[in-house]
C-alpha cells in the first residue's frame, strides 16, 4: 500500500474506482493521477485478457491472470465482532465498517471525509475497542471544537448498527481544503 503525499493511499483510491471521483479526488493532483494510474492498468489488463486468451485453453489462461491479478489487489481485512442487536458473534470487512462512515459524512456540510482507517485493538474475538482514523477538511466557517464533536458522533452514528465496542478511539486530522493539516487529536468514546 503506497502513501499519496496528500495522506490518502493508493489502496483508497482503488476502493473507489468504480465509483465517481469524490471531491478531494477532484482537486488532489495525486489522488486525481493514481486514480488515472490504476484506470489504466485496469484498461490494459482488460485489453490483454481480451486479446490474449489462447483459443485451445481460454479458461485455463484466464483463471491464471486472474489469479495473479487477484493477488496484486489489496485485501480487506475481516474482523470478528459482535452484533449490537443481538450480541451474536459475525465477520465484516473493514471496507463495510469504512463504507458505513463514509455515508455517515455524506450529507455534512462543515466536514469532509478524505480518508478513514479502521482496525481493532484488542485481542478478543469479537473484538470490543476499535482505532478509527479520520483525515477530514472543514468549512471555512467552522470551528475545530465543533468538527471534533461532530466526527465523533458520525463515526459513532455510523458503526453502531454494526459492532458493540467498549471503547473507540478515533485519531482525527482535520486538514484544510489542500490537505495540509490544521490540528491533530485523539478523541475518546466509551460505550
């Protein structure tokens, strides 16, 4: 997983390939060209699955692209929590979890989401106490005292459909709108 200078990484921008450019993307030249990178990758290996696929073995060939292909990308990671309606163990990937915040930001008009990490820190299955990290851009016309509170309750608005915690911990980056940062704190929430 590379590291973009702008704090994003080249896994987050593959995340979301297939969906439109969200608006740090739009205005990130490095999001903008890792996403034009990997669009073109995409499109070659197209092309050559396409055009390469010998005639008397095409299902042996293309499952042994594809496998190769399928290593290169970047895994999510699943993890063992439990569910809050019914405190029964289940298994969701970080991509779920990161989903589910993502929306939980979708209609904020002080705070943009520019990039989440999510991970448990403990050793229990289901897991209990989560490490969430949060890069966002506020509005001119916000405070830092207020961006803080309320990514907290995002991010708790967002998981609690779909894991218990104990405790969340949620490293947050508020950066302006050219992702520079502006203040870094760690925000605390036991439940």
């Amino acid at each position: 997983m590379t590291t973009l200078p702008c704090g994003r990484t080249s896994e987050d921008v593959l995340l979301n390939l297939d969906e439109p450019a969200d608006l740090h993307e739009l205005q990130c030249r490095w999001c903008h060209a890792e996403r034009q990178r990997l669009k073109d990758q995409n499109g070659f290996i197209t092309r050559l699955l396409q055009t390469s696929t010998p005639e008397h073995e095409p299902e042996a060939f293309s499952k042994g692209i594809l496998g190769k292909i399928a290593s290169l990308g970047p895994r999510q990671r699943i993890w063992d929590v439990q569910d809050p309606a019914t405190g029964l163990p289940q298994r969701l990937s970080s991509l779920e979890l990161i989903k589910a915040i993502r929306k939980a930001f979708a209609d904020s008009t002080t705070t943009q989401l520019n990039y989440t990490e999510i991970k448990a820190t403990d050793a229990k299955v289901p897991h209990l106490r989560w490490k969430i990290q949060c890069h966002v851009s506020m509005a001119d016309d916000s405070t830092v005292n207020a961006i803080e509170q309320q990514v907290l309750g995002f991010v708790c608005d967002a998981i609690r459909p779909l894991i218990s915690w104990e405790e969340l911990v949620v490293d947050l980056v508020i950066e302006d709108l050219h992702g520079q940062a502006i203040e870094s704190v760690t925000l605390r929430e036991k439940n």
